[in-house]
C-alpha cells in the first residue's frame, strides 16, 4: 500500500509531465505563410524567429492585449 508521501510524489511528477508537455515547442512549422487573423503574409523574419507563429506581429499583439483584459476582468 503507498503512503502519503508516494501518492503526493505521484501525483507532482504528473503533474510535472502535463507541463511539461505543453512548454514543448512543436516539432512543425506553420501551416502556410498567411497570418490567419488578417490574411497579410508573416514576414521573412517572424517565421525564422518563430517558425510556429500562426499571426503576424500585429495581430498577436492584439491577440496578447485581449487575453490581458480577459484575465484581469
């Protein structure tokens, strides 16, 4: 039979595990070249930087400042 301390290091490694798997970066790049916000093409420099970036600069800013509003309200 675990005790305490089995159970509670069971559940901090999976616990561990989950964030871990969603600080991985994804092993494919964006689909197409498009932000799919606007339609405007990602830059040259965006994709290289993050070559997992689904928006342009402009429109994951606004992206970034709604989810602000969101989590303050």
């Amino acid at each position: 039979m675990a005790d305490i301390a089995d159970i509670a290091s069971d559940l901090m490694e999976r616990r561990m595990e989950r964030a871990m798997a969603t600080c991985r970066l994804p092993d494919t790049m964006a689909a197409n070249d498009e932000c799919e916000e606007c339609g405007c093409e990602i830059p040259a420099a965006r994709r290289q930087a993050a070559p997992w970036a689904t928006t342009c600069i402009e429109c994951q800013g606004i992206r970034e400042k709604n989810a602000g509003r969101y989590r303050h309200a």
